[in-house]
C-alpha cells in the first residue's frame, strides 16, 4: 500500500510540473529526442504529459523493473531486426 501511495503522490507531481512547463522547453526537448514519426511540435500536450507521468513514477518507485522491461525490449528489438534482416536477404536472392 505504501509503494501505491508513494507511486501516486510521484505521478501527480510529475504531471503537474510537466503541464506547468510544456511550453517552456519540455516540448522542445522531447521533440529533439524523438524520432520524426513520433514528434509532439507541441500537440497532444496530456497525452505526453501523462506518459511521462506514468514511466517517471514508476522508475522511481521500481528502477529495477523498468531496467529489465527496458533490457526485454532492446532484446526484442534486436531479435526482430535480425529477423527482418534474415527475411529481406532471402526476398531479394
């Protein structure tokens, strides 16, 4: 109950100092780390917001486990470019 309730006091502070400085250089940031199809130009302010919102709270109370779904992901990343890779070697020969 304890890890809930830190957890939600984390969201709602990240939330509000998100909302509070979108237009003050966290838009601008977010768009020079993303890649073009996924660039905010500052539209969808409460969709980013939030999302920020949820991974912030949750890497600070569970670091350990947004490494691991991180490492998960790079893996599955990794596996599904060899496999496109293997797939479009075999296509063109």
């Amino acid at each position: 109950m304890t890890v809930l309730l830190i957890w939600m006091i984390a969201f709602a502070l990240i939330l509000y100092f998100a909302y509070q400085r979108w237009n003050s250089g966290l838009s601008q940031g977010l768009d020079k780390f993303l890649p073009a199809a996924l660039k905010s130009h500052g539209d969808n302010r409460e969709v980013w917001v939030v999302a920020l919102a949820v991974l912030g709270a949750t890497a600070l109370v569970r670091p350990v486990e947004i490494l691991l779904v991180a490492i998960l992901l790079g893996l599955f990343a990794l596996v599904l470019t060899k496999v496109i890779n293997v797939a479009n070697s075999t296509i063109k020969h």
